[in-house]
C-alpha cells in the first residue's frame, strides 16, 4: 500500500507539476495584485484624499491623449463650502464628491458609454475607484479608474484582461484557456489537495527530521530533504488554496454544463432616468439594514429588468466575511425599493463559502498574512521544481547503474566482445545432480 501510494504521488506530481508551478506564481502575483498596480500605473490607481474637486476644462470624452489635462478648480457644492460625504466608516476623515455629482462627471467625460458598475473603495480612500462600462451600441465590458476627490476619469475603458490585474484572473483561474481551462485548473486544484494528503500520510514521521538537510549526502538526497519540508510546512495552506480553487472552478462548470450561459445585452442607451439619486438609494439602504455600507453599485445593464443594486456588508463584519455579501436593490425610474438580502440571515454553508475569498487570497491580516500567502503560491512552484529533480536524478541513476552492471539489462553486450553472454541456466549450480 505504502509502495502504491508513492508511485500515485510521484506520478500525480510530474503529471500537474507544471500546471500547478504556473497557477501558484501567478497566484502570488494575484495577492499583490494591489500593490504591483500602484507601482505599475500609479496615475491610474493612486488617488490623493486631499486634492481638490476639479473638472476638465472643457469637458469631453476621455481618452488615454486627455489622461494627463490640467484640470480647473471646481467650485464648492454647497452652502458651507464643504462637500458631502457619503462615507458611512467614522475612521474615514475624507470627503470625496458626493455620489450624484460624482455620477454627472462620469457621464460628462463618458458620453458614449453607460456606466453599469461601480466599486467604491470605502476602506481604501487613497486607492482610485473602478468603473465598470459598456460602450453603447456593443455587449462588452471594460473598465477604467475614477478619481473620486477631483471628479476625473483616469484613463480611456479597456478590456478587463488588458489591465495587470485581470491578466493573471484569466491566467490564474482559467490558463486563458476559457471554460475548459477554468475546469482543467479546478482538476490540478484537486491535485494540489492530494498532493497535499498523500505527502503528509507518506512523511507522517515528518517531526523526527522535519529540519534535517543532508548536504553532504549528493543532489538528490538534498532536494528529497527540500521537497519533504516544503511541502510538510505549506501543506495547510495549501489545502484551503486547493478546496477554495476547486470549489469555485468546478461549481463554475457544473454550473455552465447545467444552465444555458448568460448573454449580456447590446447596450444602446442610457437604462436609468436622469433623476436617478444614487445618494438617497445609500440613504435609504442604512436605513433599512443598521450598519449597512454600499462598497459597489450595479447600474441598469439588462433592459429587460433595470435594478439599481447596492452591494455591501453590515459592519462591523467578521474577519473573513466579503464586503459585498449583501445587497439592497432599487427600481431606477421611480427609486422604489425593490428587495434586501441580508446575508446574515443565510445558512452556515453560505456564510462558510463567503469566507474563501479572504482565505484564498490572504486578504485579512494586512502584509504579515498577504506575505505568507504569496510564499505558499510559491510552495507548489518549488515543489514541482523539487520533485521533478528528484525523479530526473533518480532515474539518471538508475541509468548509470545499468550501464556498470551489464548483467542487469536484457538488451547489454557481452562483456567481452568475442564472447556471448553467459547463459546462467547452463551453469552447473542449475544442472540437475
């Protein structure tokens, strides 16, 4: 059984190795997807919470030439000289445009796009906010960044996998390979849990050499000693990596096997009225659910039932929970309440599930957490890198010694060139006495 289950494992490595080594680096990329963004663009990602509201002179379609227009100082909104602020967080001492006003400059410097997602970035007010559109006569979505505080678009909408951080999802989750390479990484993602299982059964004695490294002992003895710490120490993580990842990929395709896939609608005009009030739907939404902060609003993108959707979390929530696990939506041409989804009131199953994305990622303890999860990506990279040495020095070594010991191999010459191989069954010790 031992004997079984370690040829499984070897051969389970070698077949995923690859796979797996390109999901976990890009994996590591995806934790510091943030950061690398900022260091890569900052013009389109970095926002300062203390600029003043400005609005480009004279107001037109943005476009990549436009991204670096001098603006002019717009003047105060009301009365007071502030403007409002519809941040709900105390913590959050900066005031961005108000929401509608916010909305008026988006459609000013968009014209030929409708604005059908927008994710606010409540917890992270130096961070520019995303906008999701779809140019009008088209179905296809793209995205650009806003400035919230002087009211600018930060660059012309691109495609989702054009940017860096929609580059490595589609890479990450489906080796741009579409539906079949969503279902391909839920397998190695299955691979990676066994992986995980088997070398744990295998090393279960793991804790009497768990920090021994035989250096002197040659290559391939000091890369077995590698690959069992590495993966003995990264095994937990990855575990919850390889059930969150197969749990999502393959819940994706047994879905798409089982429903008819959603096609999004060609987008011709603008699916909500100009006295839309984004503000009073917020207003509305705390109301209805205490302690409810909207962090992305879904604007009208099906014409045949335009909601206005206001995605969030009761706070405080718990450590793990999404900002975006409950919602309140809203008729856009009267401003009616439609329907509240509070998720606290779902099931264990639901909030358990909720709970992947911060443990996939690492998106809860701040750089301490999000630096041990990018060097657990690491971990099956290295892994696959270790196992294929040691299998490669093995079988070189198996090699040579076949080639010092002719007798061992079927197809070896004679040892003497004028002689024929000995034939053992002729020898006296195998004649009958």
């Amino acid at each position: 059984m031992r004997k079984l289950l370690w040829q499984l494992h070897g051969w389970l490595g070698l077949s995923a190795g690859l796979g797996l080594l390109l999901v976990g680096l890009s994996g590591s990329l995806l934790v510091f997807h943030v950061e690398l963004a900022a260091l890569f663009s900052p013009e389109r990602h970095v926002v300062d919470p203390t600029a003043t509201a400005v609005l480009t002179t004279p107001v037109g379609p943005v476009s990549d030439r436009t991204l670096s227009a001098q603006p002019a100082p717009l003047p105060t909104s009301t009365a007071t000289g502030t403007r409002p602020d519809h941040l709900a967080d105390p913590a959050i001492t900066t005031t961005p445009l108000a929401l509608d006003t916010a909305l008026r400059r988006i459609e000013q410097q968009l014209p030929e796009y409708e604005l059908t997602g927008w994710q606010l970035q409540n917890e992270h007010p130096d961070r520019a906010q995303h906008l999701y559109l779809i140019r009008r006569g088209t179905n296809e979505w793209l995205t650009t960044t806003f400035d919230p505080y002087t009211g600018r678009v930060l660059g012309a909408p691109h495609r989702y996998d054009e940017a860096l951080h929609g580059w490595l999802v589609e890479f990450h989750s489906a080796l741009f390979a579409g539906d079949l390479g969503v279902a391909f990484a839920g397998l190695l993602a299955i691979g990676l849990c066994l992986l995980g299982l088997s070398g744990a059964y295998l090393h279960r004695d793991f804790w009497r050499h768990f920090f021994t490294l035989r250096w002197a002992r040659g290559a391939r003895i000091l890369c077995s000693d590698l690959h069992k710490f590495i993966g003995i120490a990264s095994m937990p993580l990855n575990l919850a990596l390889g059930f969150t990842g197969a749990y999502w990929n393959l819940s994706h395709t047994a879905v798409h096997l089982v429903e008819e896939e959603h096609e999004q609608a060609v987008i011709d005009r603008r699916l909500y009225p100009e006295s839309l009030s984004l503000a009073a739907a917020v207003a509305d939404s705390a109301a209805r659910l205490p302690g409810f902060r909207a962090n992305f609003i879904s604007l009208p993108s099906d014409p045949t039932h335009p909601t206005v959707i206001l995605w969030g979390a009761v706070e405080p929530r718990p450590l793990l929970a999404r900002a975006y696990s409950s919602t309140v939506s809203y008729d856009p041409a009267t401003g009616e309440h439609l329907r509240t989804n509070d998720f606290r009131a779902t099931g264990p199953w639901k909030r358990f599930v909720d709970t992947f994305e911060a443990v996939h990622f690492g998106a809860f303890g701040g750089l301490p957490t999000k630096t041990l999860w990018c060097l657990a990506g690491l971990a099956p990279a290295a892994l696959a890198l270790s196992g294929f040495a040691i299998w490669a020095l093995r079988r070189r070594g198996s090699r040579s010694g076949l080639r010092s010991d002719p007798m061992r191999r079927a197809d070896a010459p004679a040892a003497n060139p004028k002689e024929p191989v000995t034939d053992r069954s002729n020898s006296p010790a195998c004649l009958p006495k």
